[in-house]
C-alpha cells in the first residue's frame, strides 16, 4: 500500500511537473527485457502480459495515451541502465517496467532514483530488490515468498535429508537461506549446499554430487528459463530413478517450459504464487485469452508479473487524476476558520452586521487563503525532498509559522486603532477593523493547527515516505 502511494506519487510528480511537450497526453512506458539471450523466454512472456492487459483495457486512461516502448536489454546490466537512462532523457518514459533478473533490475535502481521514475520490477525477485530506490514498486514476488513453504511441506510430507541447488546469485541465495533455515527449524538436515553459476550453466557435474549425497529430496532455484535444461540433465544422470524427490521453487516447472520438459516433471512438487492451472473462473479466463492472442502459448508467472504491471499503471493513473483540485480545496478550507474570529469579535462587541463588516470579511479571506496556499505548498517541497508526511508537515508548521504570525500581526496591529475608536466617522471603520482584529487573532492558530490536521487527512498524493516495508516488501 506505501508502495502505491510512493508509486501513484511519483508519477503525479512526473504528469505535473513535466514541462509543456507535445506528447503531454501520452505516458510512454518503457519496458526493459531480454528479448533475445538465456533470459529471452522472460522477455517474451512479459511483453505478451503487458500487451494483453492493453488489449483488454484500451490504450488510454484517464485522458492519457499509454505507449509501451519495448527495449532488449539482452540480459546484460550495463545495457539495461543505457537503455532506461534512454527511455527517460530521449522517450520521455513516465514508467520503467520489467527486469528479467536481479542484476538487471538494481542497475536501474540509481536511474529511477536520480530521475524520480517508478520502475515497476515485474520479473525479478530478490526480496531486498525494493530497498534499493523507493521508487521501486514490484508486481513478481519473491523467493523467500516461495522457499519457505516449500521447506514447511517437505518436513511434513517424510523428507528428512536435502541437498539444496541454486543458481549462484541473488534470488538463489535468498531461496537457499530461506529454504534451509525453515527446514532446519522443522527437524529436516540440508546436507550441501550447491551453488551453480547463472551464465550458461552446467548442471551435469553438480547433480552428480547430488546422487553421491542420496539425500531423500533435492531443492532446486534455477530462473524461468534454465528449467528445461535442468530437467533434462536430471533425467539423463537418473536421478529421476534414484528415488531423489525434486522440490523447489515454480521457476523450475515454469508453465512456459513445461510442454519441453515432459514427463520428466511428473512427481516433482514446486511451491510458487502462479499456476497456469490455477483453478478460478478469473484465471481460466486469464489463460484463455493469452493463448488466444500469443498462437496457444501458455502463460507463466513472468506474463502474469507484466500484466500486473500495467494493470498497477493504469489504477495510478485513475488514482491521481483530478489530484491537484484537491490542494485548492484544503487552502479554502482556512476561508471558513478565519471566519469566525470575525464573527466572535462582531458578536461580544454587539456590532452589527454591515458593508463595512462585509468588506473586513473579504480582506479576512484573502489573507487567511494567502497563508493556506503557503502552508501548502511548502508542504510539498517538503516531500517532494522525501520527508515522510507527518515530518513535512512538522517542518512546515516549525519553518511557516513565522510568516503566519507576522501576516496575521501585522494586520491586526495596523487596524487595532480602528477597531477600538470612537470618533468621527468610527461607525463606518470599526466594523472591518473588528472583523479582521478577530479573525486574524484566531487564524494562526487554526491555521497552523486545524489545516495541518486536514491537510494529512486528506491530501496523500504526494507521499514519499522515509521509512520503506523492508525484508520480501513487495
Ligand atoms: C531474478 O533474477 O531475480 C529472477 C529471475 C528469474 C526467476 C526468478 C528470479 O524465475
């Protein structure tokens, strides 16, 4: 949810302060993938999700014009940054979507931070991914997410001893940590601990380790993609006949891979947040629609992560649409509260009401608007600076109550003559001096008090928290 409001924020940011292009209306959404490369499968079930969400709900929304502007990063890191540095300075790209894998995705991390884009991580998956920009929403999922249950399930259904095979990077290590921790903490034993390189790996000579080990089950992270492969040499060892259980996390039984593997996946058991054979009216209607338009290929998690993406996209912008309208409500809102020191001070000193009154309470409001519109807008710098919303207002209040005081002081002490004289001519300046004296003697303190409380209630758009969801926030 802090992630929503960071994202819908950010993006508010970006749709306002834009200067004047010609493509105003058009948000381009850039999305970085492997089109080509070991990852390339990613990058094909992405773009068909992002594509299929578009061709569900139209390209516009909310006046906008949404453009998708698919990048092929190849899976190398430095292209990836080139590309999203790209996207921003040359596209004009309001969104950075995608990611195929870790590395990918924490290279675009200081881009989005320095240029205030979200970026939408819909692949990768280590869980500390969104620690590392808070401009960073992710709609994939994370391996702890997936280990840990996998461990809870293995220790109840009789496996006693694993050997644990991972890709040797981020998402692997977390799968790991999190897989052998809450299995150890069930009574199981991880026996070794194997570790694979993710380039062009071989995994002949470690799954000959596993069968020397004759653990009762093995637990495998290889990412979306590497499954087929995997599989294929678990065969060819005979590991399948060893009577070794394959476990692991649903990157290895990747729906889009599984017609290749065949029946070497019959008995494995994987834990994951998407089947393509999850059993629910939305998602056979999901599945169907993405095999109607991608010539019958199944989608895997990676699609469903895209299609979140945007659907997470198109929800922002509804969301901040119509936004700023709301600033000029909260800044009218001291009109009425300076009112009524204006009408207290008519009412104890039994002056009636009057034109004279009538125009202290017009010069009453422009003042009491002046000082709204001010506490207001340095309320935004202030997180536009990335203080959290109470600290913004805090600072707001400590750094504006100054110019409040003395806008206030300074009305009140130039008509304070009038309002207590008795003269000549005083029926025709009392009045105004009366209702300004009032109004400006109870303003600073319901504007610095009552309008901070409103303004936190109900201003949310801009939020950029200091304090981000740590461990596996997705
Ligand atoms: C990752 O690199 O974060 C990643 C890639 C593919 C997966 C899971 C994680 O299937």
């Amino acid at each position: 949810m802090v992630r929503f409001s960071v994202f819908c924020a950010a993006l508010t940011a970006l749709l306002l302060a834009e200067p004047a292009h010609a493509d105003d209306n058009i948000v381009t959404v850039g999305m970085i993938l492997p089109m080509t490369g070991q990852q390339a499968s990613t990058g094909k079930q992405e773009r068909a999700g992002a594509e299929l969400y578009m061709q569900q709900h139209g390209d516009t929304v909310a006046g906008k014009k949404i453009v998708l502007e698919v990048k092929d990063d190849t899976g190398a890191a430095d292209v990836t940054k080139r590309l999203a540095e790209e996207l921003i300075g040359n596209d004009h790209a309001k969104v950075l979507m995608g990611f195929g894998l870790t590395p990918l995705a924490l290279a675009t991390a200081p881009v989005a931070t320095e240029a205030k884009v979200p970026e939408i991580v819909s692949a990768a998956a280590t869980a500390m991914i969104t620690e590392k920009s808070p401009y960073i929403v992710r709609t994939s999922f994370t391996l702890p997410q997936a280990s840990a249950p996998m461990a809870e399930w293995a220790a109840k259904n009789g496996i006693k001893k694993v050997v644990t095979v991972v890709a040797d990077y981020g998402p692997g290590i977390d799968a790991e940590k999190w897989f052998s921790e809450t299995f150890e903490k069930n009574g199981g034993s991880v026996a070794e601990k194997i570790r694979v390189p993710l380039k062009n790996p071989d995994f002949a000579p470690f799954l000959q380790r596993v069968k020397d080990d004759a653990p009762d089950a093995v637990f495998v992270f290889v990412p979306s993609g590497q499954g087929a492969i995997f599989m294929k040499e678990f065969v060819e060892r005979g590991l399948d006949k060893s009577g070794i259980k394959l476990i692991g996390t649903g990157d290895v039984t990747d729906d889009d891979l599984l017609a290749d593997i065949g029946d070497a996946a019959l008995g494995a058991v994987t834990t994951h947040h998407y089947s393509a054979a999850h059993d629910s009216p939305e998602n056979k209607a999901f599945v169907a629609a993405f095999e109607k338009a991608n010539n019958g290929m199944r989608p895997n998690f990676m699609a469903v992560g895209a299609y979140d993406g945007m659907a997470l996209i198109y929800q922002a912008l509804e969301k901040t649409k119509g936004d700023a309208s709301g600033d000029a409500l909260l800044a009218a809102s001291v009109i009425p509260m300076a009112l009524l020191g204006g009408i207290f001070s008519l009412w104890i000193t039994r002056t009636p009401f009057s034109v004279s009154a009538a125009i202290g309470f017009v010069a009453l409001f422009g003042i009491a608007a002046m000082d709204g519109i001010l506490i207001l807008s340095y309320y935004h710098l202030s997180l536009e600076s990335g203080l959290s919303r109470v600290n913004a207002m805090l600072q707001t209040c400590r750094t504006q109550l100054r110019p409040v005081m003395m806008t206030c002081i300074v009305a009140c002490v130039g008509l304070l003559p009038a309002a207590f004289s008795s003269g000549i001519g005083s029926q025709v300046q009392r009045p105004l001096a009366l209702v300004v004296v009032g109004g400006m003697l109870l303003a600073p303190a319901l504007i610095l008090l009552v309008l901070p409380v409103l303004v936190l209630k109900f201003c949310r758009a801009q939020e950029l928290p200091e304090e981000l969801p740590r461990e596996g926030a997705t």
